[in-house]
C-alpha cells in the first residue's frame, strides 16, 4: 500500500494578504458580449422574440431621442437666461436683499427650470413606457 499524500502544514499566524482590483476595461466588455450572446441563444429564435427585440430598440431610440430633447431644451434655455442677463445690464445694478437681480436669475432661476425639464421628461418618458406595454402585451 502506498503511503497517503502529505499536506504541508498551514503557517501560523493570520493569512495572506490578497488585494483585489476591478477588470479589465476590455475583459468587461468582452464579458458583457459572451452574456449578451448567451441570453441570445437561451432565447431561441423565434418571431414573438424578433418582433419584442424590434420593440425594446424602438423604446431604446424613443427614450434616447426624448433625453437628447430635453438636454437640447434645458441648454437652450440656460443659454437664453445668461444672454438675457449680459443683454439687460441693468438687472446687474438692481440689488434685491443686497444680491444683484442678474445674479439671481443665474444662481437661483435655473432650478426652477430644471425641475420643469425634469418634470416634463418624466412625464414623456412613462408615457413612452406605457406604449411600449400596451404593445408588448398585444404582441
């Protein structure tokens, strides 16, 4: 009979020191295309799996096209308050509680704005999801 195998005796005290990191930028994407590509196949082709890909794109583009909107709007109009404070050089000399009126319009009047955009996109943006429901429900 042979004699078993012999372990190394573990070293005292506390253990190693490991030092863990994230991957890779490009292992992570290689990662992401090999689960893309799983769930891709665990699916099966299919027509109800092509015609719900066809919708998923369409809401992707729909709410893509609605976010670069409302960024567009909210610059836009960011850029028209700071046009109209250099255009108006007197709201820079009327002072409301000892601040100037120009730099309340810049520091202050752009939240309100801001939430509107917010508002509106969250509004459009269910509105879009809610079509997309209804359609993949149909479907």
């Amino acid at each position: 009979m042979s004699e078993p195998e012999r372990r190394p005796e573990p070293a005292a005290g506390p253990p190693q020191r490991v030092r863990v990191t994230a991957p890779r930028t490009g292992a992570v994407a290689a990662s992401a295309r090999r689960s893309t590509a799983r769930r891709r196949t665990a699916v099966g082709p299919g027509p109800s799996s092509d015609v719900q890909a066809v919708y998923v794109r369409s809401l992707i583009r729909s709410q893509l096209r609605l976010a670069l909107v409302c960024a567009a709007a909210f610059v836009v109009a960011t850029a028209a308050f700071a046009v109209g404070v250099a255009l108006l050089p007197g709201l820079g000399e009327v002072a409301l509680l000892g601040v100037p009126v120009s730099w309340l319009l810049l520091g202050v009047g752009v939240y309100p704005l801001a939430i509107t955009v917010a508002a509106l996109y969250v509004r459009a943006a269910t509105r879009n999801e809610a079509r997309y429901r209804s359609l993949a429900e149909d479907a």
